[in-house]
C-alpha cells in the first residue's frame, strides 16, 4: 500500500467525522443540529443514513474498492436528497467536499507526496463517486416521475375498465392455437 | 493535488448556495416548491359545498385573488373559533416552546424544514395570535414573537398547514397535551374562509357530498364494483357470496372507505369483508352494505368542523332509514378518529340505534355505547376469540408481515391488539417493527389529512421515510415482505412509499389476510390468493 491510501486510513475517523459535519451542514441550522445529535436510528433516519453511508463508502475508497461497490451506501443517502429541498448540485455537492476534506487532513503528513500518481487516482476515483451519484440521482429522479404518470395511467385505465367502455385482450378468449378469435 | 484545491468552507458555501441561513424562522422567507403542495381547491366544489370565494388560483402565483377584505375576514374568524373552541384558545396561550414536540414530526425528520416542526406550525398562528390578543405582542412585536398578518404569512399558513398530516405523534410527547393537529385543523378552517383549500380535499368533500363517496361514484357503479368481486371471489373459491344492498329491517349496517371498493390493494380487503360475511351469514350475521352511506372517510375533518358534522351524519341518517341496530364500520383511518371523538357529541349520541352485540358470540362492545358503530377488527378478533373461523392459515405462508399501526386507529382510539390479534390467527410469519415506531408512537404514512395526491409526491417520500425506514429495518432483519394496515389511505399510500424505499415489501389489509385464510363451506380447492396470485405450493399449478 502506498503512503497516501495508508494516510487515508490512519486519518479515517477525523476525516469521515467532518465529512458527516459538513455534509449535515448543509440542512437547516435547526435540523442540521437534531440530525447531529440524535443517535437512534428510527428517530432520526436521515442523520443515521449520512452517517453509515458515508462511513462506509469512504472505507471502500481509502481500500482501493470497485467505485460500484459504492453504490447501495451512495444510495441511501442520495435517495433521501433527491427528495430533500436541493437542486442537484446541492444534492450531490456532498461527494465533492471530500476531496479538500481529505486534503486539510493530511496535508502535513503529505508534503513528500506531491508528485504521487495516488493523487490522481484518488482524484478519479472521488470523481467516479460523484459521476455514480448522478446516476444514482437520475433513478431516483426517474422512478418519482414514473410513479407519478403509474397513478394517473391507472385511474385513467381503472376508470374506463369499471365502466364497462374497454375489454382487456386477457379477458378475450384464445382459439385452440393461442390466437384471438 | 495541491493548496489550490479549495477549503472545505469554501466549498460548502459554493455548493450549498441557498443553504437557510441561522436567521430566526420569521425572518426566513416561505418558498412554494413543486413537489411539495397540491394543487389548489376549484371554484365548483367549493360552490356546491356553499363555501366562500370558490375561484381558480394557483399557490405558485404572486396574486391569490384574495378576497378584498380578507383580513377583516381572517381576523373575525379567529376571534370566533378562540371564543368556541376552548383547546384552541389554551393551545394559543400555554405552550412553552420548550421542543418537546420539535423532533417528533414526521414531517420535520424527513425534510429538515423547521417549520415543520410541530412548535414552529403552531407558532406560524400563535404569532398572529399574539400580535392581535395579548398586550406584549401588541407593544413588542417580534421581540415577544408577534406579528401581524400579511400575504406573505397568509402563504406561509397554507404552504405549511397542508404539510401536516393530523396524526398527532407531537401530541403524545407534549408535557402539556398540546395537540397540533387541532392547531391544524383550525388554521385549515380560517383558510377555508378564503377559499384557499386543496383540490385533494376539497372535490372528494363535494362528491361525498353529491354521491355519498369521494370518487363521486353513484349507487349503480357502487354495487356493479361489489358484482365484480363476487365474481372473482366465484372463480377463486368456487362459492358464490350474496351481498345485500340498501336492506331495510337488516341488524347490521357495514360501512367502509370508498377505496376499499374501487382502489386496489384495498379492494382485496374489500372481498376479505365479503367472504367473512358470507361465511357467518348462515350462523345468523345480518348485514347490509348501502350504496348511499358508501363512504366511511370523512375528508370534512380536513375542512371544517362544520363540514365534517355534515357528512358524518348521513351515515347515521342511512341507519335510521334503514332501520339497522347498529353499525359495523370497515378499515379505515381517520372515519374512526370523526367517531371515537366527534361523533358522540357531534351527531349523537346514535340514541335511535342499539349498543352493538356480536350476534354469532354475544358479545357487548360497550365501548361503543353512545356511537354504536364497532370497528370491524374488534369484531373479527371477537370471532377468533371465540373459536368461530375455520381457518387454513397455511394460504399465508408465504408473507412475512409487519403492521402498520394507522394514526388515527392508533391514537385517537388505542386499537392496537385486535390487529395484532387478528393477523396472528391468520399468518404464522408476523415481525414487530421497534417499539419507538409502533403504537401509540407509531409514525404516519406521511399522506394522511387529504395530503395524498400524486403532485406533492417528494413531500409524501419524505414524510414517509421514518415509517419506511422502520418497515426496511425488518425487511432487512427478517425478510419481511407484506405490510398490513387497517386504513385505506395508507393502502393508497404506503405502496408507492415502499415502492421508493423498501421494494419488495407489499401493502395489505388486515381482512385481505383473512379472507385468504377462511375455509368456506363448499369452496373448491383453491389454487390463488385474492390478488390472484398461486398460493404457497401452488405455484407449479
């Protein structure tokens, strides 16, 4: 292992705890210290998924882990925010906060490091972070718009059905070799 | 990398551009989002209802076309609802703002908004309040927390009243019994003074009104609905149940929420209500359905008292006419909220009917003395209680389940065993989600209170997401894949939640699992559940 992906690790909790702070941060002042404090995963489900997701995706990261192994810990968390009041920038601005985190650090311990390739990696590897968030982002955006126009297509279709104006081709008979009649 | 990459500070405020300031809530402006209101109330409904100052508006309008003197309007109606509604003047006066309540709303631990916080909903009208009535308010202002109305706060009321569900959790963890749904309910009722109610409350009230329903469905259509689950009842069970309509003479009228019958999974709770009728119908059960009491929800409690007063009493108007003793009432959530604590001084006490008796176990509901209408858990668990249902529990092995304990079945009436009960003696797989989420502290579906519509889908999911998350929990833990519940809002609701959140989780209604269960004599081997779906062992049929 490297030098810089062992400072990763060795500054794990510094750097996850302000990656959590600042990401909390961006709530309200009057929430964003409830969804600091409060511990209980069933109360606060917001602070308990920013919490655990980013912990856990920063741990992939720092072992060198498939960016796609990111994914269902990115998902918890943008799934809240792509229904939290945010524009998309904001809602996935979080990912990109990582990189001057990481940077402010470690930086003393990294002086002998700048000329590292790891750097560049790393600098990917966030970037792929945030590029699997949009995708992440997208879905989500996506599913709320299809269970908005599912609602309407089906009380359209409900209604017509129960007023006896369609036949559904299930409810038509088949003749013996499977077409319709 | 290098010192060129920017501080984290700076970063934030880039990216987090709009991020609301540490500025105190009344100095921080109201935006009106897509996403998180519905549409506004038409001018029609409002006509038919004879409410004021029906007329097209949109909420994301500079101009509401408010009356002109929608002040003075305002004013008079709070001065009359401090003087006839003792909690309400109380709520304005005691509370402390000591936050109790501040964390509890499903509302605020889904959004972060603060104003959603429940003390801060009732303070956008106790502001008002004080400004208007208490000396302080008057002289200070701001200082004491008063100010006096304008547009902009007016928009503020309505932005954030229709973003509370009346499910009254804040209510259980006030130290002074503080209920903000009532706060809610009131400030809906001074907006309904300007017109300015919601579409999704507003046309069902009227259709209730008109036809007896929310979907302003007429008598035919309701009966052709309740025909066609006798024929899938037929096909999956080879037996033939015979409802009655509009029966004078019959002991029981059974009444329940419109979309048991017309909104699916609710209608598979609808053909569980069915079988179990027939199935007890030749024990001496004599029930008729109306297709004019054809709706248990009451969307007038989202309105006004007045208007809540008006379409519960024809419930009670359709027994008289039909000579019933009493009323037999289906899963529905708010419906038991209007009986268990309206009704008794609102249209009652039901003196014409009788105090409820099983006529298959002789059981007293004296709980329902003064109302006469017996919540249909209470009665089916009664049945189980006493060894009346011959049930094949096995047609449900393959759900694991979880309840969904309803607001208002939860915390306007404590039925929290008979549920449980009843989903026991009907499923061997069934997983509490954790104590903090259930019962009396149970968390809303987050599109309670006619806030069920399809445009403010992003305040459902995020209102939802306590409850979901709590449903994922076991889901997780224990392979938990059907969600029951005993209100038809939350069948509408909790599917799309899910959906968003937990897929793989279904939504059911408590007498879906027992219409599956139930051997009725003569039935066909049968090889589907009521969805249609083969039964465990079946699926190679």
């Amino acid at each position: 292992m490297s030098a810089l992906w062992g400072l990763l690790k060795k500054n794990r909790d510094s750097i996850v705890a302000i990656w959590r702070e600042a990401t909390l941060d961006t709530y309200p002042t009057d929430a964003s210290n409830f969804l600091k404090k409060s511990k209980d995963p069933f109360h606060n489900p917001v602070g308990k998924r920013i919490s655990q997701g980013l912990a856990e995706a920063f741990d992939i990261l720092a072992d060198q882990g498939e960016t796609a192994r990111i994914t269902p810990f990115l998902d918890d968390v943008i799934r809240m925010r792509a229904v939290q009041d945010f524009s998309p920038s904001q809602a996935l601005g979080f990912i990109y906060l990582l990189k001057g985190i990481i940077w402010e650090q470690i930086k003393k311990d990294a002086a002998k490091l700048a000329d590292s390739p790891d750097w560049r990696e790393l600098d990917a590897k966030i970037d792929g972070m945030a590029l699997l968030g949009m995708d992440i982002y997208n879905t989500c955006k996506e599913k709320i718009y299809t269970m908005r126009v599912h609602e309407v297509k089906n009380q359209c279709y409900n209604a017509l059905k129960k007023s006896n104006l369609i036949v559904a081709i299930e409810d038509m008979p088949d003749d013996q070799d499977g077409s319709l009649q | 990398m290098s010192d060129e990459v920017p501080k984290t500070q700076d970063l934030i405020k880039s990216i987090i551009a709009n991020k609301t300031p540490a500025a105190s809530w009344m100095d921080t402006p109201t935006v009106i989002r897509p996403g998180m209101y519905c549409y506004s109330a038409k001018a029609k409904p409002l006509n038919i209802l004879g409410m004021p100052h029906g007329r097209e508006w949109t909420p994301d309008a500079d101009d509401w076309s408010l009356p002109e003197n929608w002040m003075e309007i305002l004013s008079e109606g709070l001065r009359d609802r401090l003087d006839r509604f003792r909690s309400l003047k109380v709520f304005m006066d005691i509370c402390v703002r000591c936050g109790a309540c501040a964390d509890k709303c499903h509302y605020f631990i889904g959004t972060g908004d603060p104003k959603n916080m429940p003390v801060l909903r009732a303070e956008l009208l106790r502001s008002v309040y004080r400004k208007e009535y208490t000396v302080a308010g008057k002289i200070l202002g701001k200082l004491v927390g008063a100010r006096p109305m304008t547009a902009e706060v007016l928009k503020e009321w309505w932005y954030y009243l229709f973003q509370c569900s009346e499910c009254r959790r804040c209510s259980v963890f006030c130290p002074y019994g503080i209920d903000t749904a009532e706060i809610t309910i009131l400030g809906r009722e001074l907006l309904n003074l300007l017109g300015l109610n919601i579409d999704w409350i507003a046309t069902p009230v009227s259709n209730c009104y008109r036809t007896g329903n929310h979907l302003g469905i007429q008598p035919h259509a309701f009966k052709d609905m309740i025909d066609f689950f006798v024929d899938d009842i037929e096909e999956i069970t080879g037996v033939r149940v015979n409802p009655s309509f509009n029966r004078k003479g019959a002991e029981i009228l059974f009444i329940t929420p419109s979309g048991d019958v017309f909104a699916d999974p609710g209608t598979y709770t609808a053909m569980g209500y069915l079988i179990l009728f027939h199935y007890l119908e030749s024990m001496g059960l004599d029930i008729t359905w109306s297709t004019y009491a054809s709706e248990g929800g009451n969307f007038g409690l989202f309105t006004s008292h007045e208007m809540m007063k008006r379409l519960n009493a024809k419930m009670y108007a359709e027994a008289k006419r039909l000579g019933v003793k009493w009323i037999l009432g289906g899963e529905c959530g708010h419906m038991w909220r209007v009986i268990q604590q309206y009704m008794g001084t609102m249209n009652g006490p039901a003196d014409f009917l009788e105090t409820p008796v099983s006529p298959l176990t002789g059981t007293k509901f004296q709980n329902a003395a003064s109302t006469k209408m017996v919540h249909i858990t209470e009665f089916t668990a009664d049945l189980i209680k006493h060894n009346k249902l011959k049930m094949d529990t096995s047609r449900n092995d393959n759900l694991k389940v979880t309840f969904h304990d309803s607001c208002n079945p939860a915390r306007a009436m404590g039925l929290f065993e008979e549920p449980r009960f009843v989903i026991k003696n009907t499923c061997k797989n069934f997983y509490e989600m954790p104590e903090s989420t259930i019962k009396e502290q149970t968390f809303c579906c987050g599109s309670g209170s006619g806030l069920n519509a399809g445009e403010n889908l992003e305040l459902r999911m995020r209102g939802g997401l306590p409850r979901a998350n709590a449903v994922k929990y076991v889901h997780e833990k224990h392979g938990v894949n059907m969600l029951a519940t005993i209100c038809a809002i939350d069948r509408a609701a909790l599917p799309p939640l899910m959906d968003y959140w937990v897929p793989g989780v279904s939504v059911t209604g408590v007498h879906e699992l027992v219409g599956n269960a139930l051997i009725l004599p003569g039935e066909k081997q049968r090889e589907t559940d009521l969805r249609g779906e083969p039964l465990p062992g079946m699926e190679d049929e």
